[in-house]
C-alpha cells in the first residue's frame, strides 16, 4: 500500500488530484448544507413557530495533562412545529 501511495504522490499528479478531491468534498458539503438550510426555512416558515432563542456561547476545557481548548458553541432557535415536536437549530 505505502509503495502505491509513494508512486501516486512522486509523479507530482497525485497531489494535484489529493487537492481537487479535498476541494470538491469541502464545496459538496458547503452546497449541500446550505440546500438544507434553505429546505428547512421553507418548512418552518409555514409549519412552525418560534418559541425562543439561545445565544451562542464560549466553553472552555483542561485536561489532566493542562491542555487548555476553547470552543464557540453556537446560539439555537427553537421552533415548535404543526408536527407536535420541537426543533432546536
């Protein structure tokens, strides 16, 4: 496998084709979020209601060995639906 992989990145094609894969993965998921988005705020704007807002947050973290993260946690829309459930996006 190693001996394949060495003679698909040698030839300089490999790379080439690595990094248009990538590039392509990355705008399929960015097209295809943003088609579910745009799904979802046509469901919502007939089927649902807003009934609160969460606003987005920072967390932090530290392990055990003093590895300090910091993350941003989105805010949150909750809508309740003709469909008797409640969605949080």
């Amino acid at each position: 496998m190693s001996r394949l992989l060495a003679w698909f990145l040698d030839d300089g094609w490999g790379i080439g084709l690595l990094l248009v894969g990538l590039l392509g993965m990355i705008a399929y998921g960015a097209w295809y979020s943003h088609k579910e988005q745009v799904k979802w705020d046509a469901y919502a704007a007939v089927h649902c209601k807003v009934i609160g807002k969460m606003d987005g947050e920072y967390a932090n973290s530290l392990d055990g060995r003093g590895n300090v993260g910091v993350v941003y946690v989105p805010g949150k829309t909750g809508y309740q639906c003709d469909d008797g459930l409640t969605y949080w996006k």
